[in-house]
C-alpha cells in the first residue's frame, strides 16, 4: 500500500506523523519511508540510519549544436516553457525553465539539440532498526524538484515490493511536486493545524486531491489550539478525520530533540492506531 | 532608432505595463518613419514559465534597440536583451507611452543595462 502525507500549508506536522507512522507500521509490517520533500527532506533527523546505498540523480537538458542546426525552428516551437529560444541563426538555451521532456531535442530534424546529463540531487537508501528509509536531496541550485521526485518513485518501486507499506513524507503546498508525490498514492493523508492559517492551506489540498480523485482523510495536529473550523467543515463535507493528534508540550520536547513520539506518548500511539485501522479497513492491499 | 514600451493599450495615451514578459502589449515606436506598431501579448500572461525569454525574442523579431518598461525584465530575458544589446530604461510607472516617450527623450528615466 502507498500512503502519502501531504498538508497544503507547511509546518503542520508531514515529517511528524510520516516518521511516527513508518516506525509504528513497522512493529508488524514491512515499511519504506520515503521522504519526497526533495527541498527539504528532513525525516532522516527523526531516525536512527545507516546508509546503504547511494547514488546521483540527473536530468537531461538540451545543448545545441550550431554545426549541424539547419534553423528550422522545431524546437522553439514544441517547447511549452520557452525554454528554448530561436534568436536570428542562434538557439538559446535556459536550463532552469527546461523540463527534461525532451520534445525540442527528439523532434529535430538533425540531431543538433541532444540531451546532456545535469546532476539535481542524490538519493540516499538507509536502514533503520525496524523499516527502510529513502531520502532524496535536490542539488543546491536546481529549481525542479518534479524529475527528483519521479526518480525516487521509481527507486522505491524497483526496489520495493507491494508486500512493503510505502509511506511518502510529500512537500508541502499543493504545486507540481505535491501532485507529483500523491497522484500514484493509494490513500493519502492530509495533515493540518486547526487554524486559520491551516483551515485555508487544507481547504485548497484537499480541492487538489479531489482533482486527482484521491482516496484520503484529514488528521488534526496540535489539537486544542485555534477553532473548530477544520472539524466543522470535514463534517459538512463528509471528509473523514482520521486521527487529532493533542497539542503538548511533552510532544514538543521530544520534537526539538529529534525523538519519536508514539513509543513515549500513549495518546500519540492511539491515534496511529485509529489512522491505520481507517486506512487498512478502507483499502484494499 | 526602434523603442519599444511594456503597455497596457496601443495608443500614445495608453498606460505604460509595469511588467515585462507579462506585459499587455509591446507598443514600438520607429522615431525614423514615426510609425506607431504594437504586438498583443495577453497569451504570455498565462504561461506558467518562460514568459520573460518568449518576450525577449517579440523584442529581437522586431528588431527594437531600445526597452523601456517599469519593474525591469529578470534575469532570462536579461541575458538575451544584453545578447541583442536592447538598451532597457526602467521605472516608467503609472504614466502614458507619451509621457514615457517624453522622459526618455529628456534623460530622465533610469537606465538599467
């Protein structure tokens, strides 16, 4: 089963629950946790790892040959990003608005724009005691994080069985990266705060997942501050609130000290245990 | 001399468009035929990516030498106006292409690259 956490706003609690969930899912099942919040992954601080495997990710990027070009201007044309620009008897190429689709350089005539190998980032496969954990890590500089994210998919999907419970820590917001770490999840977890500033991110993803036709619940972080928005309008619109997870200072402590929570916060475990049962009740393997 | 202005209308009376790639349209001027033109460019306003080098490249085609617009291109359609040696001059905000036209002719507006 795939399971991402997304959240719309960012800083509610994705790493959280996706580290808690992988850890506790892992006392009986086999667990990846796979953290696609490539700008910046941050689950490895939670966990205990070695590294066993690691590798560089690329992208191609078109790099023009002048000596071959005959101008025709293909290439200009099929790109959607402007990304290849026809100036005169010269191409101008702007790797940062490329999107490695690569239409400009397989539908010249001649060959003149072949795709050159750019490095975006690495990924990193660790073990912990209990699951597997990958990490991919985008290169300072590199804007898209989409091609890392696909890679990475595919990594866990190479190397991972659908025995594995495969849980994706997804960055937030609700752009082409988070659409990107969800659109192939079987259940995806929504996670906000009861705020405003939650109520408004949450409103807009799950809008997006209803787009993308996804199966997926809400769970409510740090309970008992802000209002009932949240609640009230996921009972109007029959969205299911998987779990609320209580605000406590004990669950800060041991956040700001990169500990786990649901083996020292009973609370904690019981929520998990209610994400689960909603989820594998609801799912089917 | 060829200059072009980011507008938000055709006419010597229009609004000067503070931005760039995303401009309404691009009004040039030929000072030698004192010919008015312009270029409708409200389909760049909704790409998501590379508005500013597609903008550029309007500039190139129609062989303008000098820009004058309000915020500034960025950096894309920065390297290619420099490549082309488009003369830019910014910071020509809330006034009409006249007006616009007028400051430059006095030295007035501030010269980007």
């Amino acid at each position: 089963m795939k399971i991402a956490i997304a959240s719309g706003k960012g800083g509610t609690g994705k790493t959280t629950l996706s580290t808690n969930l992988a850890s506790y899912l892992s006392e009986n099942n086999k667990v990846v946790l796979c953290d696609l919040d490539v700008e910046e992954p941050n689950s490895a601080l939670f966990l205990k790892t070695e590294i066993i495997h690691q590798e560089k990710k690329y992208k191609g990027i078109p790099e023009w040959n002048k000596n071959t070009c005959t101008l025709c201007g293909n290439c200009q044309e099929v790109c959607n990003y402007h990304a290849v620009i026809q100036l005169g008897d010269t191409i101008m190429v702007f790797p940062e608005l490329c999107h490695s689709c690569y239409a400009c350089s397989d539908l010249c005539p001649t060959n003149s724009l072949p795709m050159i190998n750019n490095e975006t980032g690495t990924l990193t496969h660790f073990k912990t005691n209990t699951f597997d954990f990958v990490e991919s890590r985008l290169k300072i500089g590199e804007e898209q994080a989409v091609p890392l994210i696909k890679q990475t998919l595919k990594y866990i999907d190479n190397n991972f069985s659908d025995e594995f419970h495969k849980i994706y820590d997804s960055p937030p917001g609700t752009s082409c990266p988070v659409i990107e770490s969800t659109k192939n999840a079987d259940f995806v977890i929504l996670i906000t705060e009861p705020t405003p500033f939650g109520f408004n991110d949450v409103k807009i993803a799950i809008e997006t997942m209803k787009a993308l036709n996804k199966n997926f619940g809400i769970v409510i972080n740090r309970y008992g501050v802000g209002n009932d928005d949240v609640i009230n309008y996921c009972k109007k619109n029959n969205i299911p609130v998987l779990a609320k997870i209580p605000n406590k200072k004990e669950i800060a402590e041991l956040y700001s000290k990169g500990e786990l929570l649901w083996n020292k916060i009973p609370e904690v475990k019981t929520e998990l245990e209610n994400i689960k049962n909603f989820i594998f009740s609801n799912i089917k393997n | 001399m060829k200059i072009a202005f980011t507008t938000k209308g055709t006419e010597w009376e229009s609004k000067i468009d503070s931005r760039f790639g995303r401009a309404n349209y691009f009004v040039f001027y030929d000072e030698d035929t004192q010919e008015l033109s312009s270029i409708n460019n409200k389909d760049n306003e909704n790409d998501a990516h590379g508005a500013g080098p597609k903008a550029a490249q309007i500039l190139f085609n129609n062989k303008a030498q000098v820009l004058i617009t309000g915020n500034g291109p960025g950096g894309n359609a920065s390297t290619i106006l420099e490549k082309i040696g488009v003369v830019c001059y910014i910071e020509a905000q809330e006034i009409t292409i006249k007006e616009a036209y007028n400051l430059f002719k006095e030295g007035k507006l501030k010269k980007f690259y």
